[in-house]
C-alpha cells in the first residue's frame, strides 16, 4: 500500500514527506508495525511558527526593557516625569481600590482632622476623606488631560499638515484664521465657551481644544514644510503617487515625533487649565472632586485653619504638571535627530 501524506507532514519549506502512518479508519496490512510514539511524560516540540512567535515577543519585552533602562540612565528628570505620570494612570484607572473612601463619603466625627495614620491627607469641613478625593481627583485630570490631547492632536495635524503641504492661498485663509484666533487671550476664549456650553467635563475639553488646536497646528505646519522639501517627496510626486498617498506614507511618518512631543508636554498645559477653569468654577461640577474645585472651595476658605485642604490639590496639580513637562522634555530630546546626542 503506498505511504498516505498528511498536510501536518509538510515542513516549512512546503515539501511534503510521506508518512508511515495509514490515515484514519484503513487497518494495518500483515506485519506492519504500529506508528511510532513518544513515551508518556515527553513533550513534543512545538511548532516552528509558535516558537519564533514567542521568541519575537520574548525579545519585543527585553528590548523595551533596554530601552527603558538606557532611556532612564540618559534622562532622570524624564525617568522621574514618566513615573509620575504612570502613578497618576494607575490612581485614575484603580480609583475604588486605592481609595479608602468614596469621594463623597462622610464620615462621622473626623470633620477636619489633620493628616495622620487613620486619615494620610487629613479630611475636609464635611469630614470627607483627603486622600480619597485626591485620587478620585486624578481621574479627573486624566481623563480631562488626554480627552483633549486627543481631540486637539486629531485636529492639529489635519489642519497643520495639509496647510503646510497644499500651501497657496489655502496656507493663507487657514494661516489668517489661527492667528486671529491667538490674538485673543486664551482664558478669555475658554470662558467665552464654558458660559455658553455650560459647566461639564465634556464641555471643559471642547473649549481647551480648540485653544491647543490653533498653537500645535503651527509647530505642525512648519515641521510639514520642511519635510515637504525632500527629495523622497518630489521622487514621489514624480512616480505618480496621488496627494493623499504622499501625506500618508510620506509626510506623516516624519512629523509623528514633532505630533508625540507637543501631545505629551500639553497633557500638563491641558491639566493645569482644567485646574484654573473648575478653580473659577466652570470645571465639573459637584460634587464629583476636581483639584482646582478643592482649591477655590473648601481650600481656600479654611486655608488657616485647615491648610491641608489647600496644600494637598495644589501639591497634586505641580507633581501633574511636573511630571507631564519632564517626560514631554526628555522624549523631545530622544526623538529629536537634532538634539539625540544631548
């Protein structure tokens, strides 16, 4: 009987080999033996494919690794930025399990108590817990800070990449319009916003990112232009490729490092106004804890006899800022052809 050949007998190669065992349901002719097998307790080699995709992603993590490492030796004050930041991320994410308390939770006869092992932060005039509202804070920030970062990054890149790429009268109209819309003092712009649109998380990232979108679409443009002026573009152009071909494989490959370092350092630009705009009280409203809302409520009122309510939110709100500018710094002189030996 001819040897039968199974597609799981082929090797990587694609040749396939025959293979003594009969297929399924046909016996086994006179004095044949068995097929052969591997003793219990022998694990049988994997497959080559999953070896080398373990193996890749074995390395993928040793190489971050590396990386971090090199990066935190080269950095410090990024290393030190980046841990803070991830604190934050943790705190915003893992809020119910981290926090003590509800942040609205009142607990009975602790109505401002200082700082100490029951209460780490102290607690507030409606005998709230500090510390829990200052994590439950955070994820405020966060979600204020890359909501957006994200919706002012989106609209900056469309807006700057293509009036630095079409230029012409288009560069022109768009160009007039940002510079009209920066001549007016920022706040004054937010506030005009927040009093139409109202109060609400929501709200307060439509106004900030509308005021990111304007700046970060001129460091854009101009990283644009540049690139535009290769020589990879114009042989691109010269092949035939299409406009929105060139902008996708050309063009935003090489501004994405100028779009990580203006994302990363106005994360801290985005936590701060949302700090200043719930201080003034167009934030989100209560009783939902905001770092700012803390400072101009409660904080400020029983600063003298309760500074804790004041020091806290105001600590929080500067290691946010800190940490976000010093990783934005450090990834700047990372990613930087210009400045990666610094």
């Amino acid at each position: 009987m001819p040897s039968s050949i199974r597609a799981s007998d082929t090797s990587l190669g694609g040749e396939l080999r025959p293979s003594s065992e009969p297929p399924p349901g046909i016996p086994l002719e006179a004095g044949q033996a068995p097929p052969s097998r591997p003793p219990a307790g022998v694990a049988q080699a994997k497959p080559a494919r999953e070896r080398h995709g373990v193996s890749a992603i074995g390395g993928a993590v040793v190489e971050g690794i590396v990386w971090t490492l090199r990066f935190a030796r080269r950095k410090p004050l990024g290393a030190i930025g980046g841990f803070i930041v991830v604190a934050m991320l943790v705190m915003a994410v893992f809020a119910e399990r981290i926090a003590p308390y509800n942040y609205d939770e009142t607990i009975r006869g602790a109505r401002m108590v200082a700082p100490g092992a029951a209460h780490w932060l102290g607690t507030d005039n409606l005998s709230r817990d500090m510390w829990s509202r200052i994590v439950y804070g955070a994820r405020v920030s966060v979600s204020v800070g890359f909501l957006t970062i994200a919706l002012a990054t989106l609209m900056a890149t469309a807006l700057g990449v293509s009036s630095g790429y079409f230029g012409g009268s288009y560069d022109l109209v768009v160009q007039r319009v940002v510079d009209a819309w920066l001549s007016f003092p920022y706040l004054i712009i937010v506030l005009s916003v927040m009093a139409v649109l109202g109060p609400g998380l929501l709200n307060v990232v439509l106004a900030l990112s509308l005021i990111i979108t304007a700046t970060n679409s001129r460091v854009i443009r101009g990283t644009t232009i540049g690139v535009a002026q290769h020589a990879f573009v114009e042989a691109a152009r010269a092949m035939g490729c299409g406009n929105a071909r060139i902008i996708v494989r050309h063009i935003l490959p090489n501004v994405t490092a100028t779009v990580i370092i203006l994302a990363t350092i106005g994360l801290g630009a985005a936590i701060l106004a949302e700090s200043a705009l719930s201080f003034l009280g167009f934030g989100v409203p209560p009783p939902y804890p905001s770092w700012g809302s803390m400072l101009s409520g409660s904080g400020r009122t029983y600063m003298f006899r309760a500074p804790w309510m004041a020091v806290w939110p105001g600590v929080a709100i500067s290691l946010a800022v800190f940490g976000f500018n010093m990783l934005g710094d450090a990834l700047r002189d990372v990613l930087d052809p210009r400045l990666r030996g610094s």
